[in-house]
C-alpha cells in the first residue's frame, strides 16, 4: 500500500532558470566581499567558484575515467553497487565552496565563516536566478494530497537555496522530510539519495511513489529502488525509452497525482 508521495523541485513543482556562467553576478559578490575586505576580481571569483566545485564532485575526466571503468563491469550483476560505490552522482554543499575560496584570502572565527558562506551564497543564487515561480496546480493539489498521504522531498538541489525558496513559495510545511543532494553529498539516481528519504520516513520502497520530470535523474533512480514513479512529461508512455514510468503526467497538473495513487491503493486492496 503507497503511503508516501516524494517529490523533485525544479521543473516538477517550482520553474526557475539561473546562469552561473554569466560574469554579472560575480562582478557584484566581487563588489560586496570588498566590504568584508575580501579582495578578488570577478573573473578570479568565477574561476574559484568552479575550480572548488570540481574538486569536490570530481573533474569531467576523472568522470569520464569512472564511467569507462564501470562500462567495462556492465555484464556483471554488480552493476548498479558498482556504480554507486564510483559515486558518479557526487554533489558538493555552495556553502563549503564558499568557504573554501574565503579561506584563501582571510581567516575568520567559525561562526563569521558560517554566516559569510551563507550569505555568499544566498548573494549567488538572487543574482544568477532569472526567473523562479510555482506551477498553478501544485498548492491547491498538496492541499489535497496531505490529508491522505505523507510527503516528501527529493531533489538534487543547494540546501542553502532551496529552503529560502520552498519558504517563499509557502511549501515547506507540506513535507515531513527534505532530502536533498548537497545534504547526502550525491545526487539522484544515485540510490543513497532516495533511500535517506526512506529512511526519514521508516517506510519501504513499495509504500512510497515519486513524482519527477526528469527520466534519467527521478525515474531511473527511483525505479531501480522498486519505488513507483509519475513522470511529468509531454511524451506518451510509449514513446519513452529506458526506464518506463508507472504513469505520465502532461501539463504539470498535480492533480492527477492524487488519481494515480489513489487507483493503484485501490487495486492493491482488491488483491488483498
């Protein structure tokens, strides 16, 4: 019996487009860190900022190493432990790579640190973001669906940018557990994501259901777990390839989430 609905953020209940490429953003935190006495030109500041995540999720060869590595095991029934041992789905906190490039150039007590990493941090994220809102029918369905089931959050998303954001939204108080990448250090379909979800909630993979738009990320990731999955697509069932989801979703219309797991609750008590 599903018990559970976890959900993904970006695309599935919240849109937003940012660009961490664009030398704006840096040109202003470069700005702000001078007032800290902090001194870097925005073109040093960008190129910290990606060298310190790379170190921490691993450089594109050193990726590319791994995958090879793995693609050479693929017969083997280890596949997916192997995988996941590689961690290719690794995920670095913004405020340890704040932190870090602070460190290069000033020694602050640890609590200054702290509240400078998440300041710098936030100071990124309102800068980089172009656009963020709600999809119209995900309140008015959550409203629905916390009466019948428990919920939850799994995202490959910066802890220091999506609370702020799920709290503008008004959505936090919806969930009984945020899970999400920069937490656990890996990102979905990576199992140890989903399965901290889980464990939050004491429930197995069959008592839950998640609800995704990206096929790789949430339907691989949960579908290897035995978790059900809703895919918020605009191709039909048929036409997707891989990893089938349980149900398609078109429109991100959350009410149908509600239909989906209700009927399956119901097939499952007619076997019973």
């Amino acid at each position: 019996m599903i018990t559970t609905i976890l959900f993904d953020i970006y695309g599935t209940m919240i849109d937003i487009s940012t660009d961490e490429n664009n030398i704006m953003p840096y040109e202003t935190m470069s700005k702000w860190l001078e007032y800290k006495s902090i001194y870097l030109t925005p073109d040093q500041l960008k190129w910290f900022y990606h060298e310190e995540f790379s170190k921490r999720i691993g450089t594109k060869e050193e990726r590319e190493r791994v995958e090879e590595d793995i693609f050479k095991e693929i017969m083997e029934e280890y596949e997916m432990r192997v995988r996941e041992e590689r961690e290719i789905h690794r995920d670095a906190d913004v405020r340890e790579v704040f932190k870090s490039i602070i460190l290069k150039f000033t020694t602050p007590p640890p609590d200054e640190l702290e509240h400078l990493a998440l300041d710098l941090s936030h100071l990124f994220r309102a800068t980089t973001r172009k656009k963020i809102f709600i999809y119209p029918t995900v309140k008015p369905a959550l409203d629905q669906l916390q009466r019948r089931y428990r919920l939850g959050i799994v995202s490959n998303a910066q802890e220091a940018f999506t609370i702020p954001e799920l709290r503008l939204f008004g959505l936090d108080p919806y969930f009984e557990t945020i899970v999400l990448s920069s937490m656990v250090g890996a990102k979905k379909p990576n199992s140890r994501i989903f399965l901290q979800a889980l464990k939050n909630l004491d429930i197995k993979p069959e008592n839950a259901v998640f609800v995704g738009n990206d096929l790789k990320a949430d339907i691989m990731g949960a579908s290897k777990l035995g978790i059900k999955t809703i895919y918020l697509s605009d191709k039909s069932l048929s036409n997707i390839k891989g990893y089938k989801p349980n149900a398609v979703i078109a429109n991100v219309n959350m009410f149908e989430v509600l239909k989906y797991v209700d009927m399956w609750n119901a097939t499952e008590s007619k076997k019973t």
